[in-house]
C-alpha cells in the first residue's frame, strides 16, 4: 500500500525498524567509510537495498520538501530511499498519461541542487539515480550540463555526467559518452575509471561494437589500466589482450 503523503520521519522511522547492526558494519566497510577513503563519514544503519526500495515504495508521494529532509541526513540508506523516491516521480511525471515537464523540470533542478551540495555522494546513490532523472531530461536537450559536470572537482559531479549518458546508450546513442570519455581520459580516479569502462563496454554491448572498438583503437594507451579492463570485458580474448597491450 502507498502512503498518499508522508513524511521524512515516517521513511527514517520505517527504515530504523528494519536495521541490523551487523550490516551496518559490513556497509561502513564496503562504501569505503574510513578516514581518507571516497565515503569517509557516510553513516549506516544496515539496511539493504530490496528493504529501502521497498519502504522508499510505501512512500512513493513523499513531498519535495520531505524528500530534501533525506537528503541531508547524515544516513546513507535514508538518502538512498529519497532517491528512489525521486526516480518514481521523474518517471511518473515523464510518462504520456501523466506527464508533466513542469515537475520534470523543477525535479531535474532539484537533483542537481542535492548533487552539487553534496547529498548524492556515493558511488550508488550516483549510479541509482543519473541515468533515471538527468539522462532522460537530456535525451532532446543540449547535453552542455554533462560537460559542466565532467569539469567539475567534484567526484560525484563527473560520475554523475558518466552515468547520465547510459540514458543515451539505451536510446541508441554513443554520441555523448564517447565525448565524455575523451574528457576524462586522463582521470585516475578509481570510481571514474570503472564508470568509464563501463558506459563504453555499454555502448559495445548494446549500440554497436564497431563503434567501441574505433574507440579503443583511438584512444586504448591513453586510457588507464581499470578503464580500460571494464570497456573491453565482453570482446573476445585476442581483443583484449591487443588492447590491453597498447597501454
């Protein structure tokens, strides 16, 4: 059952009841939560995703503010269920029977708000939530925000112009990924490598090898070791092993 409104207390509340301390342990560990490590701070409580999906699903109209409310908590899984809230929304008001660019807008504003203050700050908050609100936003609009974005000294920023483009990917379009990658080449980062790889083995796997491999073959010895192992995962071993050996 859908709650008709709700609140952030409700959400945080549904949340603590189904927390398990031991989890949060494992959590704290696996995001990387530790001094000087990318999640340094994020605090958990130890729920797993299909829960948070499942309460963020009992609140599926949980008001802007409320959500905002989330977003600055302090606890990763409340951030996380706001998210997915936000995704439902988005794809509520972008489909035909209900669709509503207005909200679409002011929601797209919203996220990027929470983005750049800090509140989508970790690998899966960014990958849960890019490709559902800004990529479909872009898909007929200049894609000028992505390259702001991939500019940007914030980690997140740049992962979350990766991410946007696996919108594009699944429409057909390479166009923006490949300029994208191109961009952040030279990005070391872990997280923006494996992101990197990723959307370009996508863009392989789903749009048109050919178009991948020419961009390897451009572009393979500038590319960093873990890129370059996620783009090139689904082509055969002879391929892997000529592009892995122009680095």
């Amino acid at each position: 059952m859908t709650d008709n409104t709700g609140s952030a207390e409700q959400v945080r509340a549904a949340l603590a009841e189904l927390a398990d301390p031991a989890d949060a342990v494992h959590l704290q560990r696996f995001f990387k939560t530790g001094p000087g490590e990318y999640g340094e701070g994020d605090v958990f409580v130890g729920v797993r995703v299909p829960a948070t999906r499942s309460v963020a699903k009992r609140f599926a109209a949980l008001p802007l503010t409320e959500i905002d409310a989330l977003l600055d908590s302090p606890v990763h899984e409340e951030r996380l269920a706001a998210l997915i809230i936000l995704n439902a929304r988005f794809e509520k008001a972008s489909k035909p029977r209900t669709f509503d660019d207005a909200a679409r807008a002011e929601m797209v504003r919203f996220y990027l708000d929470a983005v750049r203050r800090g509140r989508v700050n970790n690998w899966d908050l960014v990958d849960v939530s890019a490709e559902r609100i800004v990529g479909p936003w872009l898909l007929d609009k200049s894609r000028d925000l992505l390259v702001e974005l991939a500019d940007s000294d914030s980690l997140w920023e740049r992962r979350v112009a990766l991410l946007s483009t696996f919108a594009f990917i699944k429409a057909g379009d390479a166009s923006t990924t490949f300029a994208l990658a191109e961009r952040l080449l030279a990005d070391r980062h872990d997280l923006i490598q494996k992101a990197l790889g990723w959307m370009l083995r996508e863009v392989g796997k789903r749009i048109d090898r050919q178009q991948l491999t020419d961009f390897l073959d451009r572009h393979a010895a500038e590319m960093g070791r873990t890129a370059l192992s996620y783009a090139t995962e689904h082509l055969d071993p002879e391929s892997r092993v000529r592009y892995r050996a122009m680095r």
